[in-house]
C-alpha cells in the first residue's frame, strides 16, 4: 500500500525512546520528514542516527520540556524552520508516576496535567493553521485505559481520559477542514515504561518480574507482549495519506487484552 506520506512534515512529540520512537523510525522510513522531541539531547542524537539509516525522509531534532509552552513554542517553530509547514503532528508523552489516589496531592495531580493532557491541547493549539492549510492528521497517543482503567495507574487512567474527550471534541469541529483526529493506545507494548511498570508492580506484590509478565501473558489472547514497530505500523497509518476516512476514532493495538466493546 502506498501510504501517501513521502515529503510529509511530521512533529513526533516524545520520541527519542519508546513508542514515540517507533512511529517517528516508521514515518521516516515511509519518507516522511520528522522532528524529533525529546527533554535529553544525548537520547535525541541517539534516536536521530538509527533512524536514519533506513529513512528515506529527513530526521531532525529538537530539545522540548512538554510542561513548558515556550519549549512547545519553540519546538513547533523549529520543525517549522527545517522542514516547512506541518501536516502531521504525533502528540504523545511519558507516563505519570504510578500510584492509588491516596498517593497523590495537589501538587502531583497538576504536574500530570499539565504532561499528560495540557501539552496536548497547547502543542495543537499551534500547529493548527498548518493543519488546515495542509488537510493534515492529527493522532494522539494514550493508552488501552481509556477502555478499561490500569490498577495503579489512577493518574494516567484519569488524564488519558481526558485525551479521549479532547480527540473527539477536535475530530467534529475540524472535519470540514479535512483534518482526520484519532486516538491510539497501547496494551503491554515491550518498551522501557512497561519494563518499568512490571518491575515497580512485582515489587510492591513481593514477587519477581518474570511471575508479573506471565500474568499478564496470561491475561492477552496473543500470548506475548506486543512490539513497538507493530504499534508505529497501526500509527503511521492513521496519520498517513491512505487513510482517508477514519476518524474519531479510538484503536487500541493490544492483542486482544481489553475485552471491552
């Protein structure tokens, strides 16, 4: 299939590591031009040449704070900058601290909003005109519980939500300038945050992270833990010229685990 994105300018938020990684390494190998973002520049030269030795489209990189506005500012001019105006923006971030309700003041609260959803909004809220101007795609990483909420995870289970309603929102009001707006979400991808969950998980039961995986292998009708480049594929589809007529929409890319309809 050709996905129509050859020459494409794309903001990848959060993308030296992980799964933002993987639909930047995806897009550049589909020929898009893509800006990479990231708070730690040593991550960011990393990510930028083992992208580029199978990208056929230009990869660049920015440092970005998504809790700042100006670094959001500065990012978007930038990829304005280097590659022209943008036509498609990947939002996406890390996760907020693990923890239950009881864990978490004021203070912890805001700090989740303004990561998880607030960078969200502000990082659309500029790049809108290019969008309009170019029919453009917007998608927005968050995670299978927006379907069904993650033991431990109140924060991101809250604030992901939220994303839901704000993708939604944006898919009516900006169809009839052919902006296509979905949401995307993780089950038990193998990357670093997973990693990190499953230890921090297998601590507070007394268990080791091998008996914490196989319960969760239990519970996926695949039987394994997805890979990122199999969730950057479902991605770089959304966002691509080949799709034409999705939108609104909320996929998970999860091998089954969420049972919800």
């Amino acid at each position: 299939m050709d996905m129509q994105i050859k020459g494409k300018n794309a903001l990848v938020l959060a993308s030296s590591n992980g799964l933002g990684k993987a639909i930047a390494h995806e897009l550049a190998n589909e020929g898009a031009n893509v800006m990479l973002t990231s708070r730690t520049e040593k991550d960011l030269k990393a990510a930028k040449e083992e992208i580029e030795k199978s990208a056929t489209g230009s990869v660049s990189y920015c440092v970005l704070d998504q809790t700042k506005p100006e670094s959001i500012a500065d990012a978007v001019k930038q990829t304005r900058e280097t590659f022209g105006s943008i036509s498609i923006l990947v939002n996406n971030s890390g996760g907020p601290p693990a923890g239950s309700f009881e864990d978490f003041d004021d203070e912890d609260w805001q700090k989740a909003f303004e990561l998880t959803l607030l960078s969200y909004i502000r990082v659309i809220r500029l790049v809108l005109p290019d969008l309009k101007e170019n029919k453009g795609r917007i998608l927005n990483n968050t995670s299978s519980s927006t379907k069904e909420p993650i033991d431990g995870l109140t924060l991101s289970n809250v604030f992901r939500v939220g994303i839901l309603g704000l993708a939604k929102t944006l898919s009516q009001e900006l169809a009839q300038d052919d902006i296509l707006v979905n949401t995307i979400g993780p089950g038990r991808v193998q990357t670093k945050r997973i990693e990190e969950l499953d230890q921090a998980t297998a601590e507070k039961k007394g268990q080791n992270k091998k008996e914490i995986q196989d319960a969760n292998l239990a519970t996926i009708p695949m039987k394994r833990y997805g890979k990122p480049e199999e969730f950057a594929k479902v991605a770089t589809f959304l966002v691509s010229g080949a799709n034409t007529y999705l939108t609104e929409q909320n996929i998970l890319v999860d091998g089954g685990k969420v049972k919800a309809i």
